[in-house]
C-alpha cells in the first residue's frame, strides 16, 4: 500500500463550511491529512478520514499554541509532516511559520480574509496599529508559498504588506453545477448572500434598491444571519418592505433553489478577499453585480459588473440597464459559466496538489 504525504493544516474554522469540507474531502483521497484547530467544532463536521486536533475555546491563545505546538511535535515525531498549509496569517500562519522553522518543514499560507486590509470606519481587516501587522508581514515574507483569493487581493497584499515576492492567486472553487435558462422578467429579483456586518455595507445595498424601484419594479432576498430589528427599521424607513424579504440562514442544500430563482447576485461589500458567493453564483449561472472588491473587481468590466465602493447610484444604473439588455445579460452569465468551468472545483484541487508536490521534499 503505498504511503500518502501528510500535511498539517492550521486555523481558525477550517471546517464546517460546506465547500473547505468538499475541498478536504478530496484532498484526503491523495494525502494523509490532519488539522491543526484553535477551536473546538461539532465532529459531526468533520470530514470523514481527516485527523483533528483541537484546544478548548475558553484557554488563552498563548496556550492555545503551546497546546498545539506540543499536539503536532508529538505527531510529527512519530510519522513526519511533508507540508504545512495555513489557513489565514493569524493565528494558523504564525503557529506554521514556527514549526516550519523548528523542523525545516516548508508551508504554504493562504489569506482568506482581512489579512491584507484595515478600514477603520468600519471597522474591519488586521492591519491596524498594534501586533499583527508585523506578525502578519511576517508570515507573508517567510512563507515557502503565499497564496489568495483575488488578483485584488494579491495587490492589496503588495501595497498594504509591502511584499516583494511572488503571490498566486487561488480562488477556492464550488462545484459546477448545469447550466440553467434565465431571464431578466420583471419583477427583476435580486439576491444577497451574506452575514449582517459592517464590512458588507448594507446601506449601500438598500440604497441601490430604493433607487431601482422607483424606476423598474424590483424584489431583493437577504439571505444571511444577524439581521435584525434595527435593519428592518431602516427597511421601513426607506418604505421598501414590499421589495426587500429576509430570508435569514439557510443551509447550503437549500442555496440551490435561492441562486434558480435569482436573476442577479448583487454585493456591495467595503472590501472581499474572494468572496466565495460570487464564485458560486457564478457556477449556478447567475450573474454578478457589486463594489469591485475580490474577483468582482478582478472581473469588473467583462462577466462582472463592478462600481466603486459605497457607489448605490452607479450600482443601480448598471443593474437597470443590463435588466434592459438581453443580449449582454446572457453573454455575461455565460462568459462568467464559462470561466467557472475552467477553473472549478477539480482544477483548484490539482492546482493546489501541484503545489505541494513542489513542496514536498
């Protein structure tokens, strides 16, 4: 039987989102995995084949290292580690950046949120003035590999970080679901996947609507979790509450039938390192409106259509004008279906394994 590589992941919530559980679930078919968490999570969701280790949420993160530093060198030790895959800078980047160095193991790092940003209106990111912009400098400049989600987030990394060195651009990928037949009728409905934050500026997304509707009737689905009564006041204050419907969490089984009956995806975030609905709407051929943050902005002006931030009015102008136009809201879809499908599920899953192959001494 022959023996597979083992690589170490760490971080914070690798597991239980439904497409990182896809992705190491087919990673596990070549390598011998084990995570490395700073969080206790329900077994349940943990894919199946993979090792877990974990330390109690309530003990200081100084122990939190010491406790996994211990876990991994006892595991290391008695079967060795090929390579170490950081999910995030802080805390999985810098725990690697430690063990890489300790016993000469080469690591990779991906950053996957905040890491690259800090907008204090908002406020969000990690580079604000304290300790984790060095360590976050760090572990970008040590790293064997860097890694992102975006071409925008590879800049951002170079101009924020002041990183002078190779960064790929590797956004995770869903699976592909069939091409579906869709039509801008109206009402035109628009979709909004995203958690209640400040970094997802839902003000600018109920401006946007406010001005659609009072040119092309409109309906909105908020799907996402933390919205609560002071959102639903500025729904009422803008009279929008026949437009706007708050689906709240939904499971990603059911995601399926929101991204069918949608006929745009629209997002207005202040900053995104990917993000990962956009891709996914994509691979249900929906097309994509929002800020150009992320692949939006990668995008922007081809299969996306991308304004600059906090924009609603040019948002809205350019949601309007595709809803008039057929031909360039099927050519969009189908650019952005096209591209999803050269660079699915499959293509990141060899990707990645080709870099750790180049890794693997």
């Amino acid at each position: 039987m022959i023996q597979k590589t083992k690589i170490a992941f760490f971080g914070v919530g690798l597991v239980g989102i439904p497409l990182l559980n896809q992705i190491l679930t087919r990673l596990s078919e070549d390598y011998d995995i084990t995570i490395y968490s700073f969080m206790r999570v329900d077994p349940a969701c943990i894919p199946p084949g993979i090792r877990f280790r974990s330390v109690p949420n309530h003990l200081h993160q100084r122990i939190k290292y010491l406790v996994l530093m211990l876990r991994f060198t006892y595991d290391h030790l008695r079967s060795p580690y090929k390579v170490l895959h950081a999910q995030s800078a802080f805390p999985g980047g810098v725990l690697a950046r430690r063990l890489g160095k300790l016993f000469g193991i080469r690591w990779i790092v991906t950053l996957i949120g905040g890491e690259t940003e800090w907008l204090p209106h908002v406020p969000f990111g990690d580079l604000r003035g304290c300790a984790l912009r060095p360590l976050t400098k760090e572990v970008c400049r040590d790293a064997s590999l860097l890694s992102v989600m975006s071409r925008y987030q590879a800049e951002l990394a170079k101009k924020n970080l002041k990183i002078d060195r190779d960064v790929i651009a590797l956004p995770y990928a869903p699976v592909v679901r069939p091409w579906r037949k869709k039509e801008c009728t109206l009402p035109l409905k628009l979709l909004h996947v995203a958690y209640h934050h400040p970094v997802k500026n839902h003000s600018m997304l109920l401006r946007c609507i406010d001005i659609i509707r009072r040119e092309i009737d409109v309906r909105l689905v908020i799907v996402g979790a933390n919205y609560g009564s002071k959102f639903r006041q500025e729904i009422e204050n803008l009279s929008l509450t026949n437009h706007v419907t708050i689906a709240g969490p939904v499971s990603s089984k059911e995601m399926g039938s929101f991204y069918d009956k949608a006929q745009i995806l629209i997002h207005t975030s202040w900053y995104e390192g990917l993000p990962a609905v956009a891709i996914e709407a994509m691979a249900c051929s929906l097309p994509v409106c929002g800020t150009k943050v992320g692949i939006i902005a990668d995008f922007a002006n081809s299969f996306t259509i991308g304004v600059d931030v906090d924009d609603a009015v040019s948002l809205a102008k350019e949601i309007i004008r595709i809803s008039k136009d057929p031909q360039r809201y099927e050519q969009m879809r189908a650019d952005a279906y096209r591209w999803v499908m050269e660079h699915d599920q499959s293509y990141f899953i060899n990707e990645l394994k080709r870099h750790y192959d180049r890794l693997t001494p």
